[in-house]
C-alpha cells in the first residue's frame, strides 16, 4: 500500500514546486509567467514545457494545487509509472494543443490541463476497464469533481478553458488507451 501512495507524494511534491516557483516570481525583477504558451509563437515553444508550473495568483494556485494532488494519487493506485507516463506525455501533448489551437495573444500558464488530463484519465480508463476498483474511482471522481466539466466552456475571462478542453480530451484518450490495451 506505500507504493501506492508513492503518486500522492510526488504530486504534493510537484506543487511544492510550483508554489517555490510562484513565490520566486514574486520577488524577481522579471514575470516568470512570460514563459508560459504563447499559441503560435516560435519564440514561445518552451513553454509547452513551463506553462504548468507557472501560476498566476494564489487562488490559482491554490485551486490546482488538491485536485492535482487527489488525481495523481488516484493514479497512483493502479501504478506510479503510469503517474509519470501521463504527466510527462501529456504536459508535452496538452502544451503542444494548446500552442496550436487555443487563442492566440494570451498566455496560457497553470497545471490545469495536466489536471483536466488526469480526470479525463480517471473517469474513462475506469468506465471502460470495467473492474470494481477502477469503476468505484470513476465514479467518486465524477461525484466530488464532475463541476470541473463547465471549466473546458468559455465561461471566464482570463481561465484557458483550451488548456481544459485539450487536456480532458486527451486524457480521456489516454484513459480509453489504456483501458483496452489492458483488456486483451
């Protein structure tokens, strides 16, 4: 059961980070947050890479910060590879999406997608695995978060509801994936 919640404390630790990050960005004498996705822009690539460890306020950080840690740990409880697989993957994929669909002059910063991956991951990979365990954590996530559906609708000025959008559809990919290619 320890390794199990291995994904839990690596998730809490990967907002650590991103809390390190906000506060250093406080006291720089530049934005870090200039290096988030810039769709389109050459000059901005590398923030596919950035962009989910930059954040914007307290508040938003503050409302990554637990889903992200509960998804991960979710995740967790099947395999912590598959934890690393699906948060690596898809901060490139999610920010590759994002640079080329999402609205151009902004810029889109937040782990947010990666978070809207993990609950399209959960809510489908255990719909389709159809075994007890995998059902039961589709289903808690559905109930305590299935409110996060309305964040992939254009809804609020200034909230990357692409980032949203691209990453629940690329999760739920992933989670499909994953599903079958299990079943066999």
């Amino acid at each position: 059961m320890k390794r199990n919640l291995l994904a839990a404390k690596y998730s809490f630790y990967i907002m650590l980070l991103c809390s390190a990050v906000f506060v250093l960005n406080i006291f720089l004498p530049f934005n870090l947050n200039q290096w988030g996705i810039v769709p389109r822009s050459t000059g901005h690539l590398a923030g596919i890479v950035f962009a989910p460890f930059l954040h914007g306020s307290w508040q938003h950080l503050l409302s990554n910060f637990f889903p992200f840690v509960v998804f991960g740990g979710l995740i967790g409880l099947h395999n912590v590879k598959r934890f690393w697989l699906l948060f690596i993957v898809h901060i490139i994929s999610t920010g590759l999406l994002v640079w080329l669909f999402a609205r151009s002059n902004s810029v889109h910063i937040g782990i947010s997608g990666v978070i809207y991956v993990f609950w399209g991951y959960l809510i489908v990979y255990g719909l389709v695995r159809r075994k007890f365990m995998h059902i039961l954590i589709s289903l808690v996530t559905l109930f305590f978060y299935g409110g996060l559906v309305f964040g992939v609708l254009p809804t609020t000025p200034g909230v990357s509801f692409e980032s949203h959008l691209l990453g629940a559809l690329a999760g739920a990919l992933s989670g499909y994936y994953f599903a079958k290619s299990e079943a066999r």
